[in-house]
C-alpha cells in the first residue's frame, strides 16, 4: 500500500482535490486539524489552536486516523495532511512539540509510513474565511513557507501542484500517482 500526503496552505483547494480524487475511487483520509477544531468550537472554545494541547489533540486523531484506514496491497491512500503538517503548525502557532508529536514523528520516519514525494498544493493567491480558517492570506503565504521548509527538513520532497482549474490541479496529483505506481 502507498500513502501519500496531500498539504498546502490553508484555502488552497485541497478539500476539492481530496474530493474529487475520493470520487474517482482513491482512499482519503481526513484531515484532524479542522475536526479538532469544529468539536472544541461546538464545545464554547472559539479558538482552540491558542492552547498547546491542540497539537496533542491533531496528534492523537491522526494516528488513529492513520491506523484505521484499510488497504489492500497495492491501493493508494491520500492524506488531507499528516504528523509533519502538525508540526509545522506548533512551529507557526509559536507551541511546543509535545512528546506524543515527537513520537508520531520518529514513528513515521522509521516504519516509513507516508511516501517520500508530498503533493503540495499551492495558495491560489487569496483565502476564504471560514470558523475554522481564521487567517489571513499574508499569514497563508507565511504558514505555507513553514510548511514547505519543515517537510523539505524531514527529507520530503515537495511536489508542487500549481494554482489553476480544478480539473488541471487532480490531473497533476493523477499525474505523479500514476508514475509512482
């Protein structure tokens, strides 16, 4: 089984690459981020990603997200991000790399779990605010930095998916799964 990464910066498109990839029958497995942080606002925290204990949070669903998305041999996962993105969030939020995100870390590099190739998607040149987007497209342009550095740090390569029509932005991902497999 193959596991690849799919990131950029936040509102880059990346929701309707997943879909549409899911659609033509790829596995997906969600992003945690955004789940961590609709279940704190439901529960009176309207910024959860304030607080240090959102990175363990991301931390742990990612992993048992990781864990439970089945496979055959030879089938192709896609993840709406991973444990390097979340690292690059403590790095951009200013919080601590917490014990269990080092762990996850060590344990991905050594069981090698996600491809070495990461599809980066990249910032279509604005942001659209959401309850869980709360950022603005120069901070985008600067979390995106942070995210493309510290996969490159970890021995990634970053496959750049340029801005453009949907369709043109799967056909690139297609592109570089096919030649992978």
């Amino acid at each position: 089984m193959k596991r690849y990464i799919l990131t950029g910066t936040p509102g880059a498109g990346k929701t309707a690459i997943l879909r549409w990839l899911e659609c033509d029958g790829y596995t997906v497995v969600e992003e945690a981020a955004t789940d961590v942080i609709a279940l704190h606002q439901a529960r009176g925290e309207p910024e959860p990603w304030t607080k240090p204990s959102f990175v363990e949070a991301i931390t742990t669903l990612q992993r048992r997200r990781q864990e439970q998305a089945t496979a055959l041999p030879g089938d192709v996962q896609i993840y709406d991000r991973s444990p390097v993105c979340t690292y690059a969030l403590a790095i951009y939020l200013g919080h601590p790399v917490s014990p269990a995100l080092s762990r996850e870390l060590e344990r991905i590099q050594a069981q090698q779990i996600y491809a070495r190739k990461v599809f980066f998607i990249q910032n279509l040149g604005f942001v659209t605010p959401t309850d869980a987007r709360l950022i603005s497209f120069e901070e985008s342009l600067r979390f995106e930095r942070v995210h493309q550095d510290t996969y490159v740090s970890l021995g990634y390569e970053c496959v750049p998916i340029s801005p453009g029509m949907l369709p043109d932005r799967v056909a690139a991902v297609r592109k570089q799964l096919d030649a992978a497999s």
